[in-house]
C-alpha cells in the first residue's frame, strides 16, 4: 500500500524531493530489480480524470538505500496553474513486472509572482 505525502511545489521554481522506499517492516527497499529506464515514474493531474498531465523525471538516487528522486524542472513548474493537483509514483520490478505504487497524495502549487 502507497504511503500518503501531500507535497508543495512553488510556481516556477525547481521542485525535487527524495521518497523513501520500505518494505512491509519497514526496512529500506532494495532497488536493485527496479532499475531499468522507465521502471520508476510517477506524474500530476488537476483531478484524477484529467487528460492533461505533468510527468515527473523520476530516478533512483539510492538503490541499496531505497529511495527514489522526483523532480520538475522551472519551466514545468511555471507551466502549472496555481492551485491542488493529484500525484502518484510507481515502481515496477525488471524481471515480474510488478507494478507497486509506493506514493500518492495531493500537489499544492502556490502561484509565482516573478517568472
């Protein structure tokens, strides 16, 4: 089951956050099966049905630590409308293919004065 992290991100400025990965004690997840292009991903919607959507570039910044980095660059930032978004991440494993969502929650973007 995804932890729940509501997160801020502010309008035009570089967002990045780390995501610690555990397992069901608790432990740090080992990310090595997880490491193929594309097996970590996770984005933004206005609402759970929009068809528009801002894609976060995920990584592993720790693969024995388990954690997992998300980020926005500044002008997708600036591209947002100020306001609460919803947000995921997943991860799915190289040889089984097992998707789990390790983070969901809501997105507040506080709007920018200077861009």
């Amino acid at each position: 089951m995804a932890i729940i992290s509501n997160l801020t991100i502010d309008q035009g400025s570089t967002f990045s956050v780390d995501i610690d990965v555990t397992d069901s004690d608790g432990d740090a997840l080992n990310l090595a099966n997880y490491n193929n292009v594309g097996n970590v991903r996770g984005m933004m919607r206005k609402t759970y049905t929009s068809a528009t959507k801002t894609d976060f570039t995920c990584s592993i910044s720790n693969e024995s630590g388990g954690v997992v980095n998300i980020s926005l660059s500044a002008t997708q930032t600036n591209a947002l409308k100020a306001g609460r978004y919803v947000y995921d991440v997943e991860i799915e494993h190289n040889s089984t293919n097992a998707v789990t969502r390790i983070v969901e929650g809501q997105i507040e973007v506080t709007p920018g004065v200077t861009y």
